[in-house]
C-alpha cells in the first residue's frame, strides 16, 4: 500500500534525482520520478570492477541448503503425524538485538573503518532523506546510521560490524518501492546505501549481456547504451529511479512485463551477494543457462534485501525493435480488458497494453500536460514491436479489427516517433495525473494481479466498491498480463479509512479469484499480513526455515516480508 501526500512537492531531495530526468519529464511536478534518495554519486559510466571475492564454494550457504532439507523434512513428518497440531512458536524470526549502547559503538567503528566524510553519516537530514519518500508508507522510523559502501568489501566490513553488534541491516537503492522496503524498524539499524555502487563493469554486445553494480539506475544503463551506438536494452522497466539491485530484490516489473516477463525470469544471469554471515558468494557463471545445481540467484529474487545484499548483477539485454502507440476507447472496463485478452492471445507484436479508466482519462485532461483532450472514457494504450514498418501497420490494423469487435471507437495511431513519444507519456504520467483529479488530495494505492480471464471481473468489484464508498480513484494496469493498480484518493480521516477498506477488499478479491495480493510493488511492511493466505501456512513457513538458515539472526531487513503468525486469517472472504 502506498501513501502520498502534499509534502512531498516541497522535499529538498529531490533535486538532484530531477536533474537525470529527460526535459519532457522534468516538465512535470517533481513526483515524476518518485525515488526520493538524495543521489550523491550519480556516475553510471562503465568503471573499474571491484575486486570480487573468492567463487568457492560457499561453506554456509551449504549449511543453509541442508537446514532448509532438514527443516521441510522434519515439517513434513510432524504434519503428517497430526495434522490438528500447530507449529511451534518458535518457527518465529529471532527479534533481540543490541543495545543503544551496542548501536552507539558500531556506528563509532564504522566511522574508524572508513574515515572519508561522505562515507558514514548520521547527519539528521541524511538520516529522514533515507526514512521518507514520496510515498507516506506505513510508519516512520530513522535509521541509526546510514553507510555508502563502494565495494563488495565495504559491505562486508559493514556486515561483520552488525553481527559484532547485533544491529538490523537494510539495503537501500532507489527508494522507488511503495511497500516499507526500505524502511528502518522503530530500534534503528544501518542503512546500506548502495548509491556510490552504480557503474557499469562490462558491455558484452556480443553475449547480449551486462556485468553492472546494484545501484545502477536502469534508465541510465538503457541510456549509456544508447549512446554507445548499441542496439540492446534491459526491457524491466517499473519507477523511472529505480536501481538494479531494488529491481532484483523486489522481483519487480513493469509495462513491458506482457512481452518480456519479470524479475523472475532469465533477466538477472548471476549475482554476487554478502551473505548476513560476512560471506561473500557469486551464484552461478555468465552463461546464458545452466542446470548445475540450485538457482540460489532466484533465492535473491524477491527476497527484499532479508537473505542477502547483492553488491554486482550480471544481466540479460533484448534487441531494440521498432515500436509504435496506439490508443483506443472502449464503452467500460469490461469491453476493454476482454479486448485486450483477445489480442495478446491472438500472437501480434504488442510490447505492452495498458488499460486506463475513465477516471483517468479525466485526470489526464485536468494534469495539462498532454498536447491532446482525451475522450473520458475506458481506454487502452499499446506499444506495437515489429521488426519492420509493414510489420507494425499488420499489428495496428489486426488490433483495431479485434478492438472493435468489443465496441471500441477512436482508434489514435501516432503518425511519427515524436508523436509516439507524446502518447506514451501521457501513460507514464499516470501517478501525477491522478493526483491532479482532486487538488490537495493525499492517496492511497495498491496492485495486485490475477489470470487474464478473471481481471474484467476483478476491475469491475473493484469500482463497484469504490462507487459505494464514495472515493474518487484511478484505475490503470497493465493489463495483458492481469495486473492492475488503483489510486485511492481523500482529503479527511473518514477518506483515509474508506480507502484503506477498499485496497483490503482489492486484495481479498484478487486472492479469492487465484490472484496474488502484489503483482509488481513487493510485500516489505504492508502486505505481509496476506501471505498465509495467499501462500498457505506451508510455504510461508518454509519461506522462514530458508530465512532462519541464512539469517540466524534476523539482522537483514527485519520486519519485511515474513508474516506474523497472528497474521494468519486463514480466510479470502471479500463480504466479511
């Protein structure tokens, strides 16, 4: 759940963040790119590899593995002996820490370690820059110290002072996450700011792959790229600030994910990664595939930064193709979500097909930022990919054939790249559209996803219930692949409860129609509670028998992801 309030148009961040954005995006309010981090090293040019720790074998991570075995073994046969009987109560995370005291002389040891100024600071305002973001998210608590480490080695020598200490650990990338990621719990702990660590290592054209550091922004690699003159991209693309090592941990996606995937696909080859022991591990080579062994880089992926921080990322690039937008409006939501089902199964080049809501066609008019006025009404946006001309005028020409079999009318096909460009950010303005619709709003969001065929079903309970409590919302998605997001919109308390009902509603629907609670923002803080039921208690607590493997003292960003047993509802009833 996200939460977005007037302060943070006046947030002193954001400057630096602005000064990357192209001069169409800086056009826009200073939410356009939504990462609130304070970027004091901005470089993403290709520099020198720190030097990588050793490829053995790692000794833990064997350890890990074997408890994890033993642990489902031992699971298995209780459950099976009795299956009315409830797990112990200490399958829960451990939660002693130190002492302030404890705090206190880390913090005076990492300052003996790296001695440069800029290396480790508890200035106040470095301290709330890495607590709040342009998202208001669930509760606010400083960390105790916040480090920018420039090597793998940096990490590790901050990872041992932790363990010394018994003080939490939280990685912090691009500050894009919309769930408490990166959030310190209310004792503190260090903020590991992966901002220095943003270069490029290595370009192989020829392989179709990059060796890069975590704190590379994926804009900025799409870009270098670009300038170098070579015809590859990294095609995830969630929040324009976001960073490859947030992208990994979060299992993120974005508008490309109906033609290339997720996080959780091939992209992210291998990653080297400090262990929550100091141990430094590489998870596999650079081929493009493998069948030796675990894919312990999938264990990283989606972990929220609680197994590990990686600290390098080798990644897979995809060709650039020519693409082109077109727009198209629908008589509701239902006629434009089965529309867009038929073309994505019908096989034409689409490289995305977002749904947008009338209510934020009619945001879009009020933001005036667009060259265009909108129809107010359901509409969808596509990207066409082709690799010629001819092949994106057959798409465009099969897509309106299909599109108005399900009422559509106003087919807009951009006639050049510029134009192209100006409808496709109208999609992307989506955040500051909205917010433009009920001026001094503040907002509350969530996505989830569910199988294509029950999105018209979802979409449609969703904006009854927003209908009958009274909010004004949005409603955009990505919908060729069943995720949609909603922007919740209030001025009072009464607003802010109604609002949290309505995600609460969202998210037990989508679950009850075989959905998933997030599709893309990640669990961090605020959706934990709807693991067990989204997951059952099984794999949550196998999730946490790999967590108290790896992580006996659960220092790597405590409080996200893992459930409270007294979160388990064991119920996906939306009526109750």
């Amino acid at each position: 759940m996200l939460r977005v309030g007037p302060h943070y148009f006046g947030n002193p961040f954001t400057l630096a963040v602005r000064r990357s954005l192209s001069p169409s995006q800086r056009a826009s309010p200073p939410l356009h790119r939504y990462g609130l981090r304070a970027r004091r090293w901005t470089s993403s040019s290709a520099g020198t590899a720190p030097d990588g720790a050793s490829s053995r074998p790692s000794a833990l991570l064997a350890f890990a593995f074997g408890s994890v075995i033993s642990g489902v073994a031992a699971y298995y046969a209780a459950s099976h002996v009795q299956a009315t009987v409830n797990l112990n109560p200490s399958s829960e995370l451990n939660n002693q820490y130190g002492t302030p005291e404890d705090f206190r002389n880390a913090v005076e040891e990492l300052r003996q370690a790296f001695p440069d100024v800029d290396t480790v600071t508890t200035d106040l305002q470095d301290l709330e820059a890495h607590t709040l973001s342009a998202v208001d998210l669930h509760y606010v608590s400083r960390p105790s110290v916040v480090v920018y480490p420039a090597s793998t080695e940096d990490v590790v020598t901050v990872v041992k002072t932790a363990i010394k200490y018994r003080m939490p650990v939280i990685p912090y990338s691009g500050a894009t996450s919309l769930e408490g990621h990166f959030l310190a719990p209310s004792i503190g702990g260090i903020c590991v700011d992966m901002s220095k660590m943003d270069k490029i290592i290595e370009i192989h054209e020829a392989d179709s792959d990059v060796v890069c550091q975590p704190g590379l922004c994926w804009m900025d690699l799409n870009d270098t790229l670009k300038k170098q003159g070579i015809p590859l991209f990294f095609p995830l693309d969630p929040a324009p600030g976001a960073t490859i090592g947030g992208m990994l941990s979060t299992g993120c996606s974005g508008t490309n994910a109906v033609r290339y995937g997720t996080a959780r696909a091939e992209w992210f080859l291998n990653a080297t990664v400090v262990l929550p022991s100091g141990e430094v591990i590489k998870t596999r080579r650079r081929a493009r595939k493998s069948s030796a062994g675990f894919d312990t880089t999938k264990l990283f992926i989606g972990a929220e930064g609680t197994l590990g921080i990686v600290t390098e990322v080798t990644i897979r690039l995809a060709p650039v193709l020519p693409t082109n937008v077109a727009v198209v409006q629908f008589p509701d939501v239902r006629k434009a979500t089965e529309a867009a089902t038929e073309i994505v199964n019908s096989g034409v080049g689409i490289q995305c097909v977002e749904l947008c809501d009338d209510q934020f066609m009619r945001a879009t008019n009020a933001y005036g930022m667009s060259p265009r006025k909108w129809p107010e009404q359901d509409s969808l946006f596509f990207k066409f990919q082709g690799p010629t001309p001819r092949a994106l005028q057959e798409t465009a020409d099969i897509v309106k054939q299909i599109a108005k079999k399900h009422g559509a009318t106003g087919f807009a096909f951009a006639r050049n790249e510029k134009e192209a460009h100006d409808l496709w950010t109208d999609r992307k303005n989506a955040l500051f559209s909205s917010l433009a619709i009920l001026p001094g709003a503040q907002a509350v969001g969530t996505d989830v996803c569910v199988p294509t065929s029950r999105l018209p079903d979802l979409i449609q309970g969703t904006k009854e219930d927003i209908e009958a409590l009274g909010l004004v919302s949005t409603i955009v998605g990505h919908v060729g692949d069943g995720n949609f997001h909603a922007l919740l919109l209030f001025r009072d308390e009464a607003g802010r409860l109604a609002a949290n009902d309505a995600v609460a509603r969202i998210i037990k629907r989508a679950i009850a129609l075989d959905g998933t609670c997030t599709g893309e923002h990640g669990v961090g803080v605020g959706k934990r509670k709807y693991l067990y039921e989204e997951l059952g208690e099984g794999t949550v607590e196998l999730m946490k028998t790999i967590k108290r493997a790896v992580d006996p003292l659960n220092l790597f960003n405590p409080g996200k992801l893992y459930p409270e047993r007294s979160d388990h509802s064991g119920s996906s009833n939306i009526n109750e």
